[in-house]
C-alpha cells in the first residue's frame, strides 16, 4: 500500500479500535506505515494480533491488546499497559462499530399483512439488539474517549477521529440503530471537539461511503459479477458510479491526523463517499 501523501507521525503514539477489522485494520496500517507506533486494539485478540504483526513485519512498531469498548475496566487496564508499552496516547482513532442483524427489518418499506407475515417489520425489531448496536457505536466511542483522550491533556498535538457514515446524514433502508447511533457519532465529534477546544485537542470523523470489502462482497455481487439489487440502488446514488477503494479513506485520515495541515480543523465528519451524501436522487 502506497500511501497518498507523508504525514509525520514519528514519535507518536495511535490507538486504534476496532483494529483486528477490515477499515480500521487498515487505517493502523497506514498510522504505523507513517511512523507511529499502534497499539492495535480488538475484540478479537487474534484479528489484532495479525494486524500487528503485519505492521511488525513491515518494519513498523505495534502491538496487539485484546480490548473491549464497552468495558470500561477493561479499557483502563489495556490503558496501562499501553503506556508501559508504547507511551502516552496522542492519536485514538475509535473505530469499533457495525450493524446487527437484531436491528435489522427485513423489508424497506412496512406494508399491509407484514405484521402476520414471517419477516421482521419495524414492530419486531428485538430491544436487545437495538440496544446492541446503539451501545457498539456510541458507548463504544465514548468509553475510549475518556480513557485514553486523559493522555492529551496538556500535550500537543493530538487527536481523536470517530468513524461515522453515510446513514448519519440520511438513515438507510432497514437499519435504524446503526443510522441512529452513527448521527449519534457525528454529533458527539461535534459536541467533543467544543468540549475539549481550550485544551488543543482536536476531534473529528471520517464517514465512510460504501466501499467493497471481503465481507460485504457477496452481499453486493452475485455470483456472475453483476450488482445485486441493494447494490444497483447504492451505485445509482452515488454520483460517481462506483464503490470506493478502502485505501481512498487514507487521505482524510492522513489529513486529520497531521497537525500542520489540519491544525485549526476540529468538529468535521468529512465523507467520502464519491457523492453519495450529496445527492438527492434526482
Ligand atoms: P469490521 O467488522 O471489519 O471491523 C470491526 C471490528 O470491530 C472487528 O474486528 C470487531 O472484532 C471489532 N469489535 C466489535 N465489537 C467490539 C468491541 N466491543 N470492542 C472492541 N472491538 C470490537 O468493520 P469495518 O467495515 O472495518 O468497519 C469499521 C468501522 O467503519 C465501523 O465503525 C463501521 O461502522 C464503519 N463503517 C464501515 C463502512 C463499510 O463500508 N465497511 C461504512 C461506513 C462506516
């Protein structure tokens, strides 16, 4: 991966949720391929563990923690060791977030019979699982805020970048707790940025469009190439045509995270989404 553009980030310390994952894998790639030392951070202890060596392998420096954002405990231990590690934070970038199926209806549109018919319509959707979400993307996002952003008082220089997405402008089709709690994350980057502005700590977020990854492939083409239907209705609103390459996400973050270029810019989401959050449909 050739990056966009150098950011300096020699001397620095990122910590990286959701790091063990497709996007957030890579943005610790590309923090460690600009010199910072990445505590990669996970859920999966093993999806960590293979980034991080990867990052090692490559002549970076990081290092694996199996951590959960909805943990404060947890948090504040996998803190601890961060500092003995690798120092004190100036970069967290909270990346741990996704749908769940729980919060999913099955249909876009609610019509007559859909209450006796065995799909689940709006009046189905499982608390629990809203909850679940709600709490991944939002709790998630505020917890390692508190612990690690405590670093960044009184030091230069440093930053926190949320992940947000499309849905926070406009909800999508069937997910209303993913939209919901990512409008929430885009806010709450509003909200954190004004909170911590007299202490020079910077808060934005990326908003990803829609972007082909190994896991959404087959929801996206069938067998033979072509788009599904979902699909056909993402490429028709996004102006562009097209879905992004995950490695066309590395310049925001590259941009945020570089205090000469972007040191008077606090409180963005900046999409990039070829369009998408542009466009009426018509
Ligand atoms: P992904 O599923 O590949 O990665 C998410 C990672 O988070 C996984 O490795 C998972 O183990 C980890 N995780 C889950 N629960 C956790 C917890 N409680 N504590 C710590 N880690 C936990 O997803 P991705 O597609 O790489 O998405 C990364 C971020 O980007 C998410 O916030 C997602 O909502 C957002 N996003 C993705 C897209 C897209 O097109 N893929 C678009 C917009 C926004």
């Amino acid at each position: 991966m050739s990056l966009a553009f150098g950011t300096d980030l020699n001397g620095k310390v990122a910590v990286v949720t959701g790091a063990g994952g497709v996007l957030c894998g890579m943005f610790a790639k590309t923090l460690a391929k600009s010199g910072a030392k990445v505590a990669v951070l996970d859920l999966n202890e093993e999806a960590a563990e293979s980034v991080a060596k990867e990052i090692v392998a490559e002549g970076g420096v990081a290092k694996a923690y199996k951590a959960n954002v909805l943990d404060k405990t947890n948090l504040e231990e996998v803190h601890a060791k961060v500092l003995v590690d690798l120092g004190p934070c100036d970069l967290l970038l909270n990346g741990a977030g996704g749908n769940n199926p729980r919060a999913t209806t099955t249909k876009e549109y609610f019509e007559m019979g859909d209450i006796e018919a065995d799909t689940i319509s709006f009046f189905d959707l499982d608390q629990a699982g809203v909850e679940f979400v709600f709490n991944l993307n939002f709790i998630g996002t505020l917890l390692p805020s508190q612990v690690f952003a405590k670093d960044m008082i009184g030091r230069e220089g440093c930053n926190i970048i949320n992940v947000s997405s499309m849905n926070a402008y406009t909800p999508l089709t069937k997910i209303p707790a993913y939209s919901g709690a990512k409008a929430a994350i885009s806010n709450f980057t509003q909200w954190l940025a004004v909170h911590f502005s007299k202490v020079g700590i910077r808060v934005n977020a990326i908003a990803p469009g829609f972007f082909v990854t190994k896991q959404n492939e087959k929801l996206l083409f069938n067998e033979d190439g072509s788009p599904t239907a979902r699909s056909q209705k993402i490429l028709n609103a996004t102006p562009m045509g097209r879905y992004g390459e995950a490695e066309e996400l590395n310049g925001a973050l590259l941009f945020l995270a570089n205090n000469d270029a972007a040191g008077f810019v606090t409180g963005v989401v900046i999409p990039v989404d070829g369009g998408f959050s542009a466009y009426s449909g018509v």
